[in-house]
C-alpha cells in the first residue's frame, strides 16, 4: 500500500514524463521527415505553376494508361507519360486563362458537328446533319446514365461523352491558341533577302590554315582552376541533373555444368524402358522408354517441356543447330541430347516424307458474324455458317465443275477474281488451318476447314516443288539451375557483401573473376543495360541515409542478385571539375594553341605567311553563307563568317577555327543576282517555321514555368 500511495502521489510527474517522452518522439520524427515541417506532402508529386498535381489522381491515371497499353508499358515509363501530359495541360491551361480562350455553347455544337456529322444516329432522311438528334441523343444519355447507349461500333455513357466534349473542347482551344501565334509569325522581305542572298551569293578564297596539331600537347598545361573558369563562362553547357554513381557485380542464377549434364542423363534415361516400384499396387511396373512405346504423343508430352508436333518439317523449319544432321537421320535414328537456346533436346526421327513447297487451292468462304474482318452486313451464326459450307461440299462433291458457279457464295472477292484460286508457299502467311489443308492432302482432297476468317470450302489443285520432310519427336528439357547450384550463388553473393564490409569493392571483384560495372543514374532513371528496370537501386542511390562507399544487395527478377556500391552522388548544378574535364580541356588547349600560333605567324601575304610555316596556299571556290564547310578543311562557320566579310584582294586577321588558325584571301565576289519577287522564299521559310513553331512555344513554356518536381520522393 504504501508503494501505491508514493505512486499516486508522484502520478503527475509521471504524466509529465510520459508526454515528454512522446512529445521527443513527435518532434524527433518532425525533423527526420522535413516536409511535415516544410509544408510539402506525400500526396503531391509536383507543383506546376502554382497548380498542385494529386497523387491519388496521378495514379490513377497511370493505372487507366497502363491498362490502355495492355502492361506493354512500365509502371515508371506510364508515369513519365502521365506527367508530361499534366505538365502540358498545366502549362497550356494558364496561358488559356491569361487570354480569356474558351469554348462557347454554339462554338461546341459546331465542334461536335464535325465531329459526329457522318453518324447514321445524327442525319436526317438525307443524309445531312440533324442538330435536334445530336441534342436528343445527349439528353437521352443524361437520362439513363449511369447505363450505356450503342453509337455506331461504340457503348457510351454520359461520364464518357462528357469526357469525350471535354476533349474536343481543350484541342479546340490548343488549336486557336497556337494559330494565334502562328498568325503573328512571318517573315519580313528583310529576312527573305537575307535567306536568298545567303544562298546566291558567293565568295571565293586562298587560305592558309595552320593546324592545332601542329602544337604538341606536351607544351599546352591546363589547370584546376582554369576548368573551372571555363566551366563558368559556359556554364550553359555544363549544367546537369542530380546523379549518383554506382558500381555493381551480378550473381546471375543459371544452371551449372553438373546441372546440363543431369539434364542431358535425365533424356538419355528416357530411352529404354525401366522398373519402378508401384506404391499401390505393392508391385514393380515397367515403364515403356522412347524407343518401345506405342503412343509417342502421349509419351513426348508426359515426359517433355515442350509439346508433340505432329507435322512434318522442312529443313528451314528444323533447330539451326541439328536441322543438317535430322535430315540425314533413318526412320528411328536419334540425335542429341542438344543444346537449343534454353533446353537441351534429343530427338527421333519418325517420319521421312516427300512434301511439296507450293500448292495451289481454290475456296468459297462463308463467313459468320464476329469471324476476323466479316462484313458488318453478315448476320448468320457460326452453326448457320457451317450448315451452308456443309450443302456446298455437298454439291462439289457431287459435281466439281460447279465450283465457278458457287463462287458467288463466297465472301473472299479478291480470289474470286481469279476462279476462287490462291497459290501459296508453305511459309506464307495465311490462316494456319487454310495453309495446313494445302500441304497435308493430296492433289484432288476437298473438304470444309474453319478458320478464324469463317469457313472455307478447299479443294487443293496442284501442288510442286517437292522436297525432303522429317517428322520428328523432341524431348525437350529446360535447362534450369539447381537448388544446390541457387544456393551456391546465394552463398558467394553473401560472402562477397561480408567481404565488401571491409576490403576494396573492385580489387574483391577482381579476385573472384567478377566484373566490377560502373553505371550513372538520374533521380528518375529506372533501367540497368541487360537487368530491366531496377527502381529500387536508383532509389537506394539516392536516399539521404545512403552515403559514399555504402553497398547493398538486390534481388533481380529471373537473374539472381547484384550487389551494388555507391561511388559518387552529384548535386544537381554545374558540373564537376572532373567530369567536365572531358570536354573542357580540349577547348582550353585549342585556345591556348591559337594564341601561340598567332604569336608565331609572320609574313604580309597568304603566300609568306604559308611558306613561313611550311605550308602551302589552299583554294575554296564559290562559298555560301548558308553552307559552313570550307572545302578541304571541314565544317568552318567563323572562317566562312569572316569570309563574307572581306573585299576582293583583303586579307585577313588569323581566326581561330574549329581545326586551326586560318588567314584568307578573298580573290572573287559574285553577287546574288537581283531577285524581283521573295513570294517562293517567304513561303519557304513560313513553312519551315510553322512546322517548329508548336513545339518550339510549348518548350518556352515549359523553361520558364516555375515547376517543383517531387516525382522522384512520391511515386517513383
């Protein structure tokens, strides 16, 4: 009692304890998870212009993308589809609202007009237009809804004609937005002056070029601090997305070679019969092997992964890698076991036949309604259809020269054209079943053959060019690794990431036989080369509890594992110094190299100056100004620039081109000649310009749009 009473006594200190304890908690977890503290929210993944994007709604949409596409998209390639088409609407609608654009109700009515005009539901008795049914079918729709209404091919409801309005409307205004734009686009005679006179008039030319490898890099230094100043003054150039760079070896899970040659016993066990202990029957059974049973069918399908064909095979339809040996096999002779691709197979020759490669065929196809590219007008079921194929056959076989006759029956127009006759190669690519009848029976065999066109009525005509044919039955065995050979991999794997703990992460690659990959990713990349889509290890990469030299292991779907390292994680910004390097120690050493030429270059004429330096005097004749190469030296656009700048007889200062330092002489000026009328050129160049206007807007847009993105934090 006495306890209890100290503790009643003391409850509030308690009490006191315990919320501060849980305050710490909260707080603690506030300043782990920043946004809670920010402002920002896991339900929006991006910000456009002040517009928050729903992730609710964002997903959902993805969903409905990828349903579209029938899973032929992944979920991150659905997601980059669905922002962009947010960012777009986003964008447009706010420029749309500055101006006031909208779609009045007259202005819908003539939208969906020509929209819906050629609908049988929306004419009169004379085929035209009949706004009084479009409304009717509108009001129709609200009335019903949430059922459906045929239209046409099409089930609608009132949800979907609204969406449907909705869109019609948003192309409407897209499309007076930018015809807005393109009115105001044209080009001046100025312009089109230029544009003709860059390409008529020309300029000839004696140069000199000294080359930049005429300097040995041996005597051009570049440093740190020098990259980084060039860095800064192209800094355009050099602007780049967050990144993180890893480096991974793969434990791939594929059979072993104790694991092939237990696939390849496995087959051979297959062949001659065995005793096996029957549980039930407390009895021994034999079971027949490949070479004595009586039903190969059923036996190539119990005992193969994959199933009995029953054809017989031209040498071009045989594995590449048996198809010379089979042919030259007897009747009851085997090949393999073999490796095909992923299963090791061994073969029998059943049956050597002489088949042809060509056959011709003549048909009648009678057709039902829901058979493969049936006339709308077809309204007989399949039971009907085959009734008729069925009487036909019937009369054929009864009196062949009444095929022609019958022709008219026959829905296939285009070989009825030709007496109802088809040739065919035995690789062609009609229906399966039509193709089959044609090469299996013999000349004269007629009968009926559903496809998914109908049914057709065959009679095989001629058939040539015959050739060798194997029937083959194959034991297939997928090669497959092994538990033993699964746990083996697990095993290296995990002692590979123990050892990471501790040793260097490429030298540990080395020593196994490993190969150490490096890989850089952007925050919403989501592929590694050869492993498919791996969005966990781009965002692994990325975590903010994931530091430099920090490595982890990752299962990868129907491969095994990888175990990856982090190596370097980059700020989104400028370029470091290190990777920039690449490209802007060339064009510091350039730079460095054209000033010692020019502090080397001596003589008042192209000619001293060209023996001065050992070289000789080169031509360029009738230069453009629209075309930037200067014959015998490459793609030059300063030298050219500075070309049509000089008179007959001028010789220039040194320019720094693309390859080297360059003197001209301009020897010949032929002017453009005068040109009365630029209608052709102001068309041109209108046309060029409409064809890039769109896009070219909608990317001004999009650069100076104020966007937050938190893809990468939200949903991907």
């Amino acid at each position: 009692m006495a306890v209890l009473n100290k503790i009643r006594q003391r409850s509030l200190v308690l009490i006191l304890v315990i919320a501060l304890a849980l305050f710490s908690f909260v707080v603690g977890d506030l300043f782990k998870n920043s946004d809670a503290l920010t402002g920002g929210s896991q339900d929006v993944i991006a910000t456009i212009e002040g517009t928050d994007i729903n992730r609710n709604e964002f997903m959902q949409k993805v969903k409905s993308y990828q349903e579209r596409f029938g899973g032929g998209q992944s979920s991150t390639q659905a997601m980059n589809a669905i922002y962009n088409q947010e960012l777009r609407k986003v964008i447009l609608d706010a420029e749309f609202e500055k101006l006031n654009l909208s779609v009045e109700k007259d202005e819908m009515r003539d939208l969906l007009k020509n929209s819906f005009s050629s609908y049988p539901e929306f004419q009169d008795d004379n085929g035209n237009f009949d706004v009084n049914r479009l409304n009717a079918f509108i009001a129709n729709l609200k009335d019903v809804q949430p059922e459906v209404v045929q239209l046409s091919n099409f089930q609608v409801s009132y949800e979907s004609w609204a969406n449907n309005e909705q869109t019609i409307a948003a192309n409407a205004v897209q499309q007076s937005y930018f015809n807005m734009i393109k009115a105001g686009v044209g080009t001046t005679i100025a312009e089109a002056n230029d544009e003709y006179v860059g390409e008529a008039k020309t300029v000839d030319v004696r140069f000199v070029q000294i080359p930049y490898t005429s300097v040995v890099d041996s005597l051009v230094k570049v440093t740190k601090s020098e990259v980084q100043d060039y860095i800064k003054k192209n800094a355009d150039n050099y602007k780049v997305d967050a990144t993180s760079e890893i480096v991974y070896v793969e434990f791939k899970e594929e059979a072993s070679k104790k694991d092939e040659d237990n696939n390849k016993a496995g087959l051979m066990a297959l062949i001659n019969d065995r005793v096996e202990y029957n549980d039930i029957t407390e009895a021994t059974d034999t079971i027949l092997g490949f070479n004595t049973t009586t039903n190969v069918e059923d036996f190539i399908n119990s005992n193969s992964d994959i199933k009995y064909n029953d054809a017989y095979l031209r040498v071009s339809e045989l594995p590449a890698v048996a198809k010379d040996t089979l042919m030259n096999l007897e009747v009851g002779s085997y090949y393999g076991p073999y490796r095909d691709g992923e299963f090791f197979k061994l073969s029998k020759v059943i049956g050597i036949k002489q088949s042809a490669d060509s056959s011709k065929v003549r048909h009648i196809l009678i057709p039902y309604a829901g058979a493969n590219r049936v006339d709308p007008t077809v309204s007989n079921s399949r039971e009907e259809a085959k009734i008729k194929a069925d009487s036909i056959l019937t009369v054929l076989k009864a009196n062949r020269s009444k095929f022609v006759d019958l022709l008219d029956l026959s829905s296939d127009k285009v070989s009825n054209e030709s007496s109802g006759e088809i040739k065919m190669a035995y690789n062609s690519s009609f229906a399966p079943e039509f193709r089959a009848y044609g090469f299996d029976n013999e000349k004269g065999a007629i009968d009926v053959v559903e496809t998914s066109f109908g049914f057709h009525i065959i009679e095989v005509l001629e058939q040539s060019n015959f050739s060798n044919s194997i029937k083959v039955a194959t034991l297939a065995d997928k090669i497959e690794p092994s538990e033993e050979t699964l746990q083996d991999v697990f095993n290296k794997m995990s002692k590979f990431e123990i050892a990471s703990r501790s040793g260097d992460f490429n030298t540990l690659a080395e020593e196994r036989q490993l190969t150490a990959k490096p890989i850089t990713f952007k925050e919403l990349d989501e592929t590694i080369p050869g492993l498919g889509s791996q969005r966990e290890v781009v965002r692994w990469s990325f975590n903010e509890d994931t530091d430099t030299g920090d490595f982890k292991s990752f299962s990868v779907a129907n491969f095994g594992f990888i175990v990856a390292k982090l190596v370097e994680k980059n700020e989104k910004g400028l370029m470091n110094v290190e990777d920039a390097s690449i490209t802007a120690i060339p064009e510091i050493k350039k730079d460095k190299k054209a000033k010692m030429i020019r502090d080397n270059l001596t003589g008042t004429t192209i000619d001293d100056i060209a023996k001065n330096q050992g070289l000789s005097v080169r031509t360029a004749a009738a230069i453009t100004m629209n075309n930037t190469t200067l014959s015998g030296a490459g793609v030059e656009p300063e030298v050219i620039g500075a070309a049509f700048g000089l008179k007959v007889g001028a010789i220039s200062k040194p320019i720094n081109g693309a390859k080297g330092v360059y003197v001209l002489e301009v020897t010949k000026i032929t002017e453009a000649p005068v040109l009365e009328n630029y209608t052709s050129v102001i068309n041109r160049l209108n046309s060029a310009r409409n064809t890039t206007i769109q896009s070219k807007i909608y990317q001004a847009l999009q650069k100076s749009a104020d966007i937050e993105d938190n893809r990468a934090k939200t949903v991907y």
